[in-house]
C-alpha cells in the first residue's frame, strides 16, 4: 500500500511540475525575417522537364534521357 501511495505522490508532483515549470519560460518573440542574400543559391535542375506538368511529360524527362534499359534476371539459388 505504501508504494502505491509513493508511487501516486511522485507521479502527482511529476504531473503538476510539467505544468507549472512552462510557465516560468520566457516568452518568444517574432523576429525579422533575414534578406535574401542569406539563401543558398539553387540551381535549375533540367531544362524543359521543369516546365511540364502532370499527366503531360514527354518520354525523355520520364526515362531521364538515357533509352530504354533492359532488365536483368535474377535467378534464386535454391
């Protein structure tokens, strides 16, 4: 009965202590936003497949340009 009772009297500061101590946190401020200077710079990935859109792609930009690859054949070894 004893370390039921323990067990509940921790469990009960545990619960209030995870209420209370948040309210003693600073509070946050917004800041700025930075320029845009402080981006990476991102490059252009493709030439004409960014422009394209769903369901429309040409067969080049979905194969990525290098044909049609035959597939291999997996034997398991039994």
């Amino acid at each position: 009965m004893i370390k039921i009772l323990s067990a509940l009297t921790v469990s009960t500061f545990i619960a209030s202590a995870l209420f209370i101590l948040p309210s003693f946190a600073p509070p946050v401020e917004a800041k700025p936003a930075l320029a845009k200077g402080d981006r990476l710079v991102s490059g252009v990935i493709g030439t004409n497949c960014a422009k394209q859109t769903w369901p429309n792609y040409s067969a080049s930009c979905l194969r990525g340009g290098a044909g049609i690859r035959e597939a291999r054949l997996i034997h398991a070894r039994g």
